[in-house]
C-alpha cells in the first residue's frame, strides 16, 4: 500500500471534527504522513504550493492524498497540480461545488467569488481529467456537511474518464474518526471498483 499524505482542515489546536490519525486500525501497515500549518488554512494556490513542498521533502514514491472538508479541495487540487507524486486521492465530505465565496474563514485566501472559481472542483473538472493519468484512483465519500455537493461532483466526474467511486454517506458525521478513511481505502483496494480484477 502506499503511504497516505493527510492534509489537515482546521488549525492545529481545534479538536472540533477530530484530529488526524496517526495509524488505521483496520491497515496496521499503513504509513500516515500529514502536511502541517500553523493555523487555519483554505488551499489556495500559494498554499497548495507549500504543501507540495512539504510532500515533495517526505521523499517517497506514489502516494495516495487524503482530504477532509476544505481541506478535499487542497486534495483535488494538489492530486491534478502533481499527478506523478498522487497514485490515489480520498476526498471526504468538502464544499466542492459551492458557487459563492463559503464563509467560514475564506476572506484571507480568496478575495472574490471568481478567485473562488478558478478552485472549486465542480468548476474544474475537465483540468482534472486532463491531469491525472488514466491510472489514478479517486474516491469521493460525502457526509453529513456536503452530501448535496459531493453527488454534484460525482455526477460532473460521470461524464468524463476519471476512475473514481463515490460512496454517498449523508448521515457520516463530519469527524476525522467517523470511519470515513478506511471506507477509502478499502474502495481503492477492492478491484472490482476499477475494472482491474
């Protein structure tokens, strides 16, 4: 299994949805890595581009990306900006296909609706589908906060060649503890999802 790459949503000392596990007890083996901030972040590009440096100096091979509310839309972002690093991306319950600037702590990242645009996953779907090789596994999982969201995204993804899953959870809680990697990681290992068995 590769290793996982967890980009936190939340500031470091805010425990509200959970915090980032250090190991999968259901894949022991596991190697979790996470990106680290100082506080708060939404991955705009400059952020983004520190969290490729960060995961650029882990030094490994392919990995599989994993995000989690706003930060599933540093995952789709960072998956299409370095889809040689990315083998695999688990987005979990995020604001992917909101229209309008979200206003839980937005302002310093994105000045406008249209910067806003130029990020949200429902909009950029065909540079998705242009980045990320044939071979790259992507699995959309909603929750409780943005299942409308995650099924638009899903259906926007059934129109092009992207592998991916959605597993539509609209009563998972918004919580890194709510189960929500391993139903991940066990989409990307059943083989039957990828026309690989």
């Amino acid at each position: 299994m590769p290793d996982l790459i967890l980009l936190p949503a939340t500031e470091p000392t805010d425990k509200t949805c959970g915090t980032i596990p250090e190991r999968i007890d259901a894949y022991p083996a596991a190697s979790l890595r996470q990106v680290h901030y100082p506080a708060m972040v939404w991955y705009n590009e400059a952020v983004r581009n520190e969290a490729i440096a960060q995961i650029r100096a882990f030094d490994l091979g392919s990995v599989i990306l994993v995000g989690f509310s706003k930060s599933g839309l540093g995952a789709w972002n960072i998956a299409r900006t370095i889809p040689d690093r990315i083998s695999a991306t688990i987005i979990f319950d995020a604001p992917v296909a909101r229209h309008e600037l979200p206003p839980w702590g937005t302002a310093p990242f994105y000045d406008s609706d249209e910067s806003w645009h130029k990020d949200v996953p429902v909009r950029t779907v065909e540079e998705f589908e242009a980045a990320v090789p044939r071979t790259h596994k992507l699995v959309l999982i909603s929750g409780e906060g943005f299942h409308k969201e995650m099924c638009l995204l899903a259906g926007a993804l059934s129109k092009t060649t992207v592998s991916y899953v959605f597993l539509p959870r609209p009563h998972l809680r918004h919580h890194w503890q709510s189960g929500w990697i391993e139903d991940g990681l066990n989409a990307l290992l059943e083989p039957g999802l990828w026309g690989d068995a």
